[in-house]
C-alpha cells in the first residue's frame, strides 16, 4: 500500500522573505517527521529539509509557497509546516 501523499498551499507573511534565520526554522521544522517533504515557489520545487535548497528558491514575503509531503506522518506535517510559515518573522 502507497504512502499517503498531501498537498497544501501556504503564503509567506509579508514582510518575511524565506532568508537565512526563517529557512532554517523551517527546515527543522520540517526535519522533525519521517515523510519526504517538499516546497515549491514559482515553478521550482526543492526537498524541504535542505537548507540551501529552501534558500535557493529565494521566496519573498507575501509569496505562496506548495508544501507537499508524503508519508505516514504527512498530514501532521503539513498542518505543522503551514503554522510554521504562518509564525515566521
């Protein structure tokens, strides 16, 4: 039986560019659970729980970003992620 996969869109705050101090928060959010998660600005999509994949894809505040994930643990992490987003400042 497949892994559960799930998707969910998510906006960075305004003001809040996806630099440094907020990537890194968010890869180890994101380090914390087994499914393979991914996030997507624009066109390109990198592995979630890389540092400089999530800085590479240069998100800006007010910017929607596609988390997706999949593995058991997937809808925990998303739902963890998108208020991870969400608190970034």
């Amino acid at each position: 039986m497949p892994s559960p996969s799930s998707e969910r869109l998510v906006s960075l705050p305004a003001g809040v560019d996806l630099h440094a101090r907020p990537a890194a928060q968010f890869v180890r959010t994101a380090m914390g659970f087994q499914a393979r998660i991914a996030v997507a600005a624009g066109d390109r999509e990198v592995d979630a729980k890389s540092l400089l994949s999530v800085l590479s894809l240069g998100a800006k505040g007010g910017s929607a970003l596609r988390l997706r994930a999949d593995g058991d643990d997937a809808p925990v992490a998303l739902e963890t992620l998108a208020g991870c987003v969400a608190a970034l400042q």
